[in-house]
C-alpha cells in the first residue's frame, strides 16, 4: 500500500476513476441482460416472439456495440473523454425506457441495439480517460477498476435477473447510467484532452485537482506539453502512412489482446455454465449457478488490483492465458471421455467439470477479465487515441459476435470437447503472444510508453527504456 502513503495527492485521482468506471458496470450489466431476460420474453405471449425474434434481440446488441466502438473515436476527440461518458449517460437511459415500456418486438429491438451502441462507445472513453488522469504508480489499480466494474454490472444483472421480468429489469438498468451521468459532473476533463486542444490553462488546473492542492505539478505539466508538442509534428493518419509504427504497433496490441480476451472461451464458458454444472449433478438452479460463478469473478478481479502494480500487467496476462488453457484441456478432456467411455469412468471424474470451471473463472478474473481494457488506455498513442480506441474497440465486439455465431456450429461439428480444445488452444497462442510481443508498461507515464512504439519490440530495447527515467515524472511519483 505505499503507493497511498499520500493520500492527499493519491484521493483526488480515485473519486474520477469510479464515476467513469460505472461506465464499465454499464457495459457488464448490458451484456448479461439476455440471460435472465430471453427466458421471461418467450413467456410474453401478447409478443408472440419467435426463435428468430429472440436471436434478433440477443444478437443485436453485441452488433450495436460494434458499431458504437467504431465511432466512439470521433466523439473522444470532439467532445473530451469525459464529455463523451457524460453525453451518452441521457441516451443510455433513453435505450433502456425504450426497452422497459416497450409495447411491440420493434421497440425491444431498437432499445437492445441502441443500449449496445452506447456500451460500445463508452466503456473506451472511460478506459482512456482513466490511463490519463492517473500517476503511473497507480494507474494499474485504477485501471483494473474496469473489470471489478465489469464482473458486478453483470453480477448485479444475474442476482436482480433472478427476481425480476424482462421490462422490470431494463427500468432497473436506468438506475446506473443515471449514476454515471450524476458522478461525472463533479469530475474534470482529462489533462491530456485539454492540452490537444491547445487550452493549457484549463489542462493544468484539471493537473492541479487531480493531483491535490498542494502538489506541485509543473514538471509533469512539462513533460506533458512537451509530448504534446511532439505529437502534434507527427501526421494525420491516411490510407499512405498507416504503416507508421506510432500507429500501428499499438494498434496491433491492443487489438491481439481484445481477441485473446474473446478466444479466450469466456463466453462459451458462460453460455454452458448451467450446462456445466448439471452434467456434475447439480441441483442448484440457472439463476444460483450464474450468481455463484458471477461471484467467483468478482472476488478474484478485486485481488487483481492488488496484485496488478506489484507482478504487473505482462505477468498477469501470462499466468491468466495459461490457466485458462489449462482448464479448458480438462474441460474439453471430460466431455471426450462423456462421449467415449461408460459411466462408471464418467462417474468417477464427476468433479473433473466443476473444478475445471472454477478454475477458469479465477484465471480469467486474474488476467484478461480486466487487463486488456486498461492496457487499451495505456499503450495507445495520445496522436491516435481516439481512433485506435475506436478501432481496437471495435475488434473486441467484432470477434464476441463471431464467437457467439460460431461456438454452436462448433459444436455440432467437432464436439463439445472439440470446442474446449480449440479455445485451450487460443489461450496457448496468447501465452506465447504475449511473451514476445506485449511489453510491460508498469511503472511508466504514458509518455514514456510511447516511446516503445519507435523502434522494433526487442527485451534489450524494452529493458532500456524500462530502466531510463523521465527525471521529473520519477521525482514526482516518488512523493506518493
């Protein structure tokens, strides 16, 4: 906890983090209404809904999500990350009102698809607003607020699920976009965004407050505005220069996180959790199981953040994939011998799916539950941000569609066990991926982290700019 041994320059940063981080619980509770809301619809006999009509309502709000990554870019840069989290909060409860009164299937589906659009949108901006307004001493906890957020929206979204219909539920869900509109009023815009805009003034007055009152922040400010003004030397980007490597080195690793964290087989984990939990001869009904493995996440993503500026983030990241590859090798193993050997071998591993399931609940809270949002905000050039935001955004809702379409036809092709290998497989290459690609930015400002991109990923290069300190940014996190 040294990092908080001065609270006065510590607090100021963490009330910011949490207003954007409801963003975050925004999303998970969004992703996680199909689950208890799907079955209440086909009971809705005024709808008359079909299968179709259900797959439309549950698909079509990861699509809308897509579509929100992708401009999100614009508005981070036209409205500031903070402004842009702040706009989407009325929409947001629009969406839900939408859906919640909703008297035909066309107004569902129109709600499902905005409320989709705008977690797309906001859940990078307050990603990128948060790697902004943080020392790089704690940006790390403040950044794994994401995935805490994340796993309670979608916690909240089960236990509540449990008790309420489909329209209770979505008129519940405006209590937390509601929240988020409310807490970012007393928040300041994100330094970073000020100084683009040329307005230094209001940059180092938001600098001040997020720094305390009586720190002194001049030399970050220098360093910031010097960044700044090398950013702006360096081009717009067009079809003819995306090959520079400011551009697309992040670019590259952000988005290779975003689908490891799809193919990770989170979400074939969790659509086949009851599954799972009834071929161990379980009781418990849909809704307890949900709520007990939503737990299990929660827990493990609040020891996260106390383990995430300590190992940081590439070891994390290493040890998450491959215990996620591991539990899916044994996943996968169990249903292999279900489908080939009699019962007395299946009885006697009964436990073998139940473990594996925790246990690929814990390593994925650990690692890429959290991670590879917050390192969305920290690796990503200030120059580019909104667009590679946007971008890498983008893929992330992109690759959970094509998980979502392709995980049956999987199965029907290959097996269950088939799956489960498959995505033990991915994890593997993630390993991999992430050892000799993905550097590690503890400990380093922003400023700093770009520098990474300027030359080719080596350990000899990483290792030297790891070790060269920005004399003023160190002077100042060392009085934190």
């Amino acid at each position: 906890m040294s990092q908080f041994k001065n609270a006065e320059k510590v607090l100021p940063q963490v009330y910011p983090a949490l207003a954007v981080g409801l963003a975050m619980f925004c999303l998970g509770f969004d992703q996680a209404w199909s689950s208890p809301a799907i079955p209440s619809l086909k009971k809705e006999l005024k709808f008359n809904l079909s299968e179709t009509d259900l797959d439309i309502i549950m698909s079509i709000n990861p699509a809308g999500s897509f579509l929100g990554a992708l401009c999100v870019g614009m508005l981070i840069n036209s409205l500031g990350r903070r402004g842009t989290v702040m706009a989407l909060s009325p929409l947001y409860i629009g969406s839900y009102l939408l859906t919640g009164f909703a008297v035909n299937r066309i107004m569902i589906i129109t709600g499902r698809f905005i409320c989709g659009f705008l977690a797309g949108a906001a859940s990078p901006a307050s990603q990128i607003y948060v790697s902004e307004i943080s020392s790089p001493c704690i940006r790390g906890r403040l950044g794994s607020l994401a995935g805490i957020f994340l796993t309670v929206g979608i916690l909240v979204a089960y236990g509540f699920g449990a008790f309420l219909n489909w329209n209770q539920l979505s008129l519940f869900g405006i209590t937390f976009p509601a929240l988020l509109g409310l807490s970012t009023l007393f928040i300041p815009e994100s330094p970073s965004w000020y100084i683009i805009k040329q307005k230094d003034s209001l940059a180092l007055k938001s600098l001040q407050r997020l720094r305390g009152r009586n720190t002194d922040v001049s030399g970050e400010f220098k360093i910031k505005k010097e960044s700044s003004e090398r950013i702006k030397k360096m081009p717009e980007i067009t079809l003819r220069n995306a090959s520079d490597p400011k551009f697309w080195k992040p670019l590259a690793l952000s988005s290779m996180l975003m689908i490891a964290q799809q193919f990770s087989g989170n979400l074939a984990v969790v659509f086949n959790t009851v599954s799972i939990f009834e071929s161990t001869g379980s009781t418990l009904s849909p809704s307890v199981s949900s709520v007990i493995t939503g737990s299990i996440m929660v827990i493990f993503t609040i020891g996260m953040t106390f383990l995430i500026d300590k190992a940081g983030r590439k070891a994390l990241l290493l040890f998450s994939s491959a215990g996620m590859g591991l539990s899916h090798s044994l996943l996968g193993s169990y249903f292999y011998i279900q489908a080939n050997y009699p019962q007395e071998v299946i009885n006697s591993i009964s436990w073998l799916p139940l473990v594996s399931l925790i246990t690929f609940f814990i390593f994925y809270a650990l690692g890429y539950n959290g991670i590879p949002f917050m390192m969305l905000g920290e690796l990503l050039p200030l120059r580019y941000r909104g667009i590679c935001s946007s971008l890498s955004g983008a893929v992330n809702r992109l690759f959970a569609v094509i998980v979502v379409i392709t995980f049956p036809l999987m199965q029907d092709t290959f097996g269950k066990y088939g799956c489960y290998w498959f995505y033990s497989a991915c994890c593997c290459l993630s390993t991999f991926s992430v050892f000799y690609f993905v550097p590690e930015t503890k400990g380093k400002s922003l400023e700093e982290i770009e520098t990474l991109f300027e030359t080719s990923f080596t350990s000899e290069l990483i290792d030297g700019i790891q070790n060269k300190a920005f004399s003023d940014s160190s002077d100042l996190d060392s009085k934190l």
